[in-house]
C-alpha cells in the first residue's frame, strides 16, 4: 500500500550533493509506538519537503554548518536524521517525544552511511552504500528504508520475547500435563499477548516501496538494493511466520482456559448436587 505525497519542494528534492562531501550520514531510532504527525507538523518549525499521512521529512539547519540536514518522522514511532550531529539529534528527540504515543523504555538504534562514488554503479557495503549520484531523493528514499528496517527489528524483537514466553508455558505443559498460571497471570499473558500482536499487525503496512521509486528508476535501484542488504523481505516473513504460530499457540491457550474453567464449573455443579441430595436425605430420614 503507497500513500501519496503532497507538497514536494522540486527544488530542493532533487539537488545534487558535493561529490568530494564525504560519508553522509543517517541514524534511525524508534522511540515510541506512534507519533502524532499532525500535532508535531503543527508545531515544528523546520522546511518541510515532502509529507503523506504515514510520514514527514523536513531540512533542518545544522550549526556551525552551511549544509542542512535532514529528518524523517514516521507515524510508527521512527526517527531519521541525516547529516545531524548526535548532539543535535538528542534536542530533537526531545522535541519528538512530546508528541510520542507510549515511549519505548529501550530505544532501538542503527547508522547508515552513503558515500559518493565516481564509478558508475551503485555498490552496497557494510554499513554504507556508494553512488555515483547522491540527492536529497536519495536521502530521502535511504532513510525510509532504514525506518522500515529499525521498525522491523523492535517488531521481531517483541515478537520473540512473546514466543520465548509462549515456549516456556508449553514446556510446562509438556513436563507436568498441567499449567501453574493461575487464572489472573493467564488472563494478563493473553492480554499482553493480543496487545502486542496487534501493534505489530497495525504496522505491517509500512513494508512497502516509497513512491518516489515508483517513479524513478535510479532510486528504485537504491531502494531494491538496499531492500537486499537489510535483508527486509526475509525478516518480515519470518515475523509473519513468528505471528502465525503466536496466534496457534494463543488459540490453545484460549481453548485450555475455558476447558479449565468449563471442568471447574462441572464440579462446582456435582458438589451442589451432593449438596443437595444430602440435604434430602437428612431431612426425609433424620428430620
């Protein structure tokens, strides 16, 4: 799924960069769950380039520089700076977290880096890609796919600290041929469970090609590449797969606990049965 994009500063979109720059330099965070776009595009003062209703970019003056630099802020809780020293990066993490939807206590983190190259092609390294034409288009379609991958690596994260819970529950089961989760820590279990998965399944939409490689055959050059060095399609089949037995395994849980509680009734009603009886047997023999 594509979301269109509005108001394209042309211009400053496809400037070309100083091909003796140097690296430049992009770091993504994920910092909360959602970001509220539209309260901080109210309140952010710098140039905005480009915006959907799933992201904004912005050039950002950078001190003791003539260069601007770059930020990315997707609606799935992302943050990508290009050019922007760490110092400055914090300050603006600060100002993003008031507009943060659940901050995550651990944030995640990664750097990427493009280099310009005079060799034709465009070449994927370690941590850093090479071309031969660097724009703000380029930046900007880089920075995208690095939110996708840091996004990707919080959801798989989540997602296997569930089924390591979930592992841990069924060896239980295994060894004993019962559970010891009471009634309320399962309730809770199911409830974090369910909570997490939909975060995730809410968010699986991103993974998708920025439209600007739609568009332009050089940028989907980069943006197919770099889809192969962060190893995207893979992982996110292995989250889906993650998901799948995640939701077989909840499905069982569910079907245990009403068992449970469906054993539980059964004996409630034989008990007051023998209540009962006894009763009439006390009063038609002894009354």
């Amino acid at each position: 799924m594509w979301y269109p994009v509005f108001n394209i500063d042309i211009k400053n979109m496809k400037r070309i960069f100083n091909m003796e720059k140097g690296k430049i330099k992009l770091t993504a965070f994920v910092i909360s769950e959602h970001i509220v776009l539209k309260d901080f595009k109210a309140n952010f003062a710098g140039t905005i380039l480009a915006e959907s209703n799933t992201e904004l970019f912005y050039s950002v003056e950078v001190q003791g520089s003539s260069e601007p630099g770059y930020l990315l802020i997707v609606n799935y809780g992302v943050a990508v700076f290009c050019s922007v020293p760490d110092v400055e990066v914090t300050k603006y993490i600060e100002v993003i977290s008031n507009y943060c939807v659940a901050p995550l206590a651990k944030r995640h983190r990664d750097e990427y880096f493009i280099e310009a190259t005079e060799k034709k092609e465009i070449v994927f390294g370690f941590q850093c890609m090479t071309a031969p034409v660097i724009s703000v288009d380029l930046i900007r379609t880089a920075m995208f796919d690095l939110a996708q991958s840091e996004a990707l690596e919080c959801y798989q994260e989540l997602s296997q600290a569930l089924l390591k819970e979930v592992k841990i529950f069924a060896g239980e089961l295994a060894r004993s041929g019962k559970a010891s989760m009471g009634k309320r820590e399962m309730m809770k279990f199911m409830g974090r469970a369910l909570i997490i998965k939909n975060r995730i399944a809410e968010n699986l939409y991103i993974f998708d090609v920025p439209g600007m490689a739609w568009e332009d055959e050089y940028l989907e050059k980069v943006h197919n590449g770099l889809l192969n060095f962060f190893d995207l399609r893979v992982r996110f089949k292995e989250l889906e797969y993650t998901l799948k037995i995640l939701d077989d395994n909840l499905a069982c849980f569910r079907e245990l606990f009403l068992h449970r509680e469906s054993s539980m009734l059964e004996w409630i009603i034989i008990i007051l049965i023998l209540i009962e009886v006894i009763d009439m047997f006390i009063t038609k023999f002894m009354g």
